[in-house]
C-alpha cells in the first residue's frame, strides 16, 4: 500500500485532493440518485395511477357497448404514449382477453399471478423483474368484470436518473479540475524550492556541497524563500565548521603521524585499534591502521594492558627493555584507561618513547664526569708537586755549589736537577692543560706541538714510536692557545692508541695561500686505520671504538675547535696492508681586534 502513495509532496497533495474530491462525489451522487429514483418512483406511480385510471374508463366504456374492435385499439393507442410499455386485459382469473403489441406475446408471470387474489382496486406493486406495474379491476354495475394491466416505460424513469447523476458527473470532474488547478499553479511553486532543498540536502550529506550552483536562489519572501536563506546560512556554517575540523583533524593527524613517539589503542583481545608510523616500527605490527603486538616487549606490554583493563587505572612512566645484548633498546611507556559513558573500559591507550640513546648518554656523561674528575685532581696532584719540586731544585743548587765537594757528588747532583727540571716541565704542560683560554693570541704552533709532545714522550718511547716533523714558513696563528693544544693532544692520543706495536707519527706546518691564507696542519699515523663505518661516524658524539676505555668526545670536541677557528678537516684512512689514518686541517689567518693579546700565551683549556 506505502509503494502507491506518491514520495512527493506534489503527488501527495494531487492524490489527497483526487481521494477527497471522489468521495465528495460518490456522496454527493449517491444522495441525488436516491432523491432522484425516490422522487421518480413517486411521480411513475402517480402518473401510472393517473394514465390506467382514464384508460379503464374509456375500457369500461367499450366493454359496455360490447365494442371488441373498439377495446383492442384503445389498448394500441395507449401504448403510443412514450411512458407506457405495454397493455393488457384479462379476465378475473387471468387469462388475456386482449392486449396491446408489447403484452400480445405473453401471458401473467408467478408475480402477477399472485396479485390476482388481492385485487380489489387499483393496485401498483413491482415485480421480481423489478418492473414496476399497476393493476385495476373494471366495474360494470358495481361488479369487476375484466381486470387492466399496464406496465410503464422503464426507460423514462431511468433516463431522469442518469441525466440528473451526469450532470452530477460533470460538475465532480468540473470542481476537480478547478481545484487541481491552483494546486498545479501554487504547489509546483512550493515544490520546486523544497525539492531543491531536498536535493541541497543530499548534497550536503555527500559533502559535495557547496558547488558552484551555491547559494539556492530565493524565489520568494514565503515560507519556502525563508527556508532556503535559512538552509544557505546553515550550509556556509557547515562548511566554516567542516573546513575548520579537517585542518584540526589534519593537524592531529600529521603530529601524532610524524611524531617521535608511538602510540596506539588496543582493545580487550589486545587488538590494535588505531596507531601511527612509529609504533608500528616499534613493536613490528602488521601496518599502521591495525594488528597484533609482536616483538621482544609484546607480552611485557599485554600484561601491563590487562592490567589497566582490570583495575581501570594507568600505569606512568614504566621503563621496558627488549632484552637482547647485541643491540639493548629501552622505552619508557605509559599506559591509560579510555572509558565510555557507562563509564567502562573500551580501551587502552599505550605511548612509548625509546630512551635508548638518553641512557647512553647519561651513562657517557657520568664516564666523562669521572674522567673529569681525574683530570682535576691530576691537575691538583701537578700543582701539589710542583711547589716542593722547586724547592728541592733549590736545595740542590746550594748544595753543588757547597765546598768541599768532590766531582763525582757534583756529577750526581746534576743529574738529579735534570731529572728534576724534567718533573717540572711535566707537570707545568698538566696544568696548562687544565687552565682555560678567555681571548685569542698569536702564538707559534711548533711550541703548542713541543708541548704535547713532551706530555707524551714517555708514551712515546714505551710504544716505539718515532716522531716526524715539518715546518714550512711562518707557523704563528692567531687562535685560542689552550683549544689548539688540546686539539692536537686529542689527534696525538689516537695516534698512539691506534700505533700500540710501533710505527711513525708525522705532524706538518706549513704555509698556504689556498684556499686562503693560512696554515695547513697534517697529523698523520701508520696505525691499523679505519672502517668505512667508522670514518663516517669518527665525528659523532660518544661515538666510539675504544669501549670502556673511550668517552667519544675527543673528535667531537676537536671539530668543534676547528669551527670555532673557521677551520676545515679531512679525514683520509685505510685499513689492512700499509694502513693508517692522516688528518689534515686549514684554519685562516685571523686578525687580533682590541684586547686581544699580541704575543703567545699560555693559557690552555683541559684534555676531554
């Protein structure tokens, strides 16, 4: 039944008013043709009491003269009239005396023969046949001596009827007609803007508005043009809205995307519900829209998960380890509930940062703290010794020039002040590495590589090292004396450490006009070298190959210093059959400005 109602509100309404018109005029109709037959049926009998009346008057009349002949053609005449079908005379038991040519070919039917007994006077009844007929008995001397059958026309009763309900036909499809008109005419004019909202509406829903045929034009200050402008206000608010939630969606999206932390939602079957880039690399899950945990840490993480489900708290700061040796990772992980408005658990949130780096770090700074610390109290232990140290050299003096005094005492004593001044100069280089450079100066390389190498002499001479120099030109530079100490001692240290069974260590001054004027300073070994690897790493902070032994500052640190001179370094290196490793540096001839000093100074910065 819903499929035949019309879905428009045009169709709805045509459809309402064609219901509501046609039983208007089936009521209307059907009181005009009961009114009608009622009133008809009324008139046939009046007008049939009326036509056998006067008929058996003139028949009684006949039959008095005996006037056979005479009867028949009334009874023909009768019948020309156009209400009356047929007429017919019987006796009082029923048999025809005479007729007319409409009753000729009959005789009385069941249901006129049961009026014969009840015949007394005019008597109309109406048949099975729904024939309406009257009968009337004729009287001579008081006594019926013959009986008078007429039988009307039906057709000009019923032609009342159909013309009354065809008019009554005609003013229905009139009155239809006129009130559907002003539907065609107004309700499409309705219609037209509130299909075109509906359509608006879908459009909306699919998000392909607004289109360039937005906003709705407005056709009218009505209802309808009320609602379209109220319609393209709320889609420009829409859209405002929408645009607005996509770029915060796209921001969210990108950040947590691209974010150096993972994150993801599991569900009580520890299903991944939702999780960006990052955790999928750290846990190995199947792709970044879902999975399952895999991994070292899936089932550290799935317990600490089941745990929040069943108690419904978080879990803060909870340090994880993957547990392998080769390659240790740590993460720091937090855990929370995501609840609904029942109030339950849906599901639980993971975020996990690796702090694997940041505890190689603090581990490498506390290395660097202790190596500081013998640094200064190596510097404490040089500057205790230093003080007696000349006080015994002074003694010594006095003593060689006390007489008497033979020759091999004064020999003896000598060679005490000589190992004595040697002492010293030791520990004069240990604090100069220790005190710290606060302006630039001219100074002479060849004395900042005479330093160094009497701090390593001994080392020198235990691992059979020989010691090439080379200088060519002016080796003044103007720089920070302590930090071009230290960076020389850092590149001799690894010189020595890669050279433990012998071999030559080459340092070169020269002069150079490319790529400006400057100073060229090559440090060359004949160690085992280096890796590929390692060349591109040597670098690096805490890089190191050195393992508990290095710190892996030293390099760092040394192309720190060479920045800070606007220096340049390249490394060159190879491993296996006449190996070795050489640096070579540039630093550019700078200028003293106000308040630096002129002359070299001695001022240093300490050893990392």
């Amino acid at each position: 039944m819903r499929r035949l109602v019309p879905r428009t509100f045009f169709g709805q309404l045509v459809l309402g008013i064609i219901l509501a018109q046609t039983l208007v005029l089936s009521g209307y109709l059907y009181y005009v043709v009961v009114s009608t037959r009622q009133a008809s049926r009324k008139s046939l009998e009046a007008r049939i009491a009326s036509q056998i009346d006067r008929l058996a008057a003139a028949c009684t009349e006949r039959i008095r003269r005996g006037d056979s002949e005479g009867l028949r053609e009334l009874l023909e005449l009768a019948e020309i009239a156009p209400s009356i079908q047929s007429t017919r005379l019987t006796d009082l038991s029923g048999n025809t005396v005479a007729a007319s040519k409409g009753g000729a070919n009959r005789d009385l039917d069941e249901d006129e023969r049961k009026v014969l007994p009840t015949i007394t006077g005019q008597h109309i009844f109406r048949s099975r046949r729904g024939q309406v007929e009257a009968v009337t008995p004729l009287l001579e001397n008081g006594k019926p001596v013959a009986l008078l059958w007429l039988e009307p026309n039906p057709t000009t009763a019923g032609s009342t009827v159909n013309t009354i309900a065809r008019i009554a036909l005609t003013y229905g499809a009139l009155a239809l007609l006129a009130n559907l008109l002003p539907i065609f005419l107004i309700v499409r004019r309705m219609t037209k803007p509130i299909r075109r909202l509906s359509t608006a509406t879908h459009g909306v829903l699919r998000g392909t508005l607004p289109n360039p045929e937005f906003p709705l034009p407005i056709t009218g200050r009505n209802e309808a043009g009320v609602l379209t402008e109220n319609f393209n206000t709320m889609v420009r608010e829409l859209e405002e809205q929408r645009s607005g939630l996509l770029e915060t969606l796209a921001l969210l999206d990108s950040m947590l995307g691209n974010a150096p932390i993972g994150f993801a939602f599991l569900d009580p079957e520890f299903q991944i519900v939702r999780q960006n880039d990052f955790f999928s690399v750290m846990f190995a899950t199947q792709d970044a829209d879902g999975g399952i945990l895999a991994g070292s840490l899936a089932r550290e993480v799935r317990a600490r998960v089941a745990e929040v489900f069943k108690t419904g708290h978080g879990i803060r700061n909870l340090e994880l380890q993957d547990g392998r040796e080769d390659s240790q990772r740590a993460w720091l992980m937090q855990f929370y509930p995501v609840r609904t408005a029942s109030d339950s658990v849906r599901w639980v949130g993971v975020v996990g940062s690796e702090i694997t780096e940041r505890l190689k770090a603090e581990e490498t700074l506390r290395r660097t703290e202790k190596l500081a610390a013998a640094g200064r109290l190596a510097a404490s232990v040089a500057h205790e010794i230093n003080n007696p140290l000349e006080s015994v050299t002074n003694l010594l003096y006095i003593l060689r020039n006390h007489q008497p005094m033979d020759g091999s005492a004064v020999g003896f004593i000598e060679m005490a002040q000589e190992e004595l001044a040697r002492v010293a100069q030791v520990t004069q280089q240990t604090l100069r590495f220790y005190r710290q450079s606060v302006s630039r100066a001219r100074v002479d390389l060849n004395e900042i590589v005479d330093s160094v190498f009497a701090l390593y002499q001994p080392r020198l001479l235990r691992a059979n090292i020989s010691v090439l120099r080379e200088t060519r030109g002016d080796a003044s530079l103007v720089c920070f004396a302590g930090e071009m100490r230290q960076l020389l001692a850092n590149l001799v240290a690894n010189s020595l450490d890669a050279m433990s069974g012998g071999g030559t260590l080459s340092v070169r001054i020269r002069r150079t006009s490319y790529p400006s004027s400057g100073v060229l300073l090559t440090v060359a070994d004949t160690g085992h070298g280096m890796s590929p690897e390692t060349s591109r790493k040597v670098f690096e902070a805490f890089f190191t190959t050195k393992h508990a032994t290095g710190t892996g500052l030293g390099l760092w640190v040394s192309e720190e210093i060479i920045r800070k001179h606007h220096g340049l370094v390249r490394l060159r290196t190879r491993e296996g059959e006449r190996s070795g490793t050489c640096f070579v540096m540039f630093f550019p001839e700078g200028e003293l400005v106000d308040g630096e000093q002129g002359r070299p100074s001695a001022d240093t910065v300490s050893v990392n």
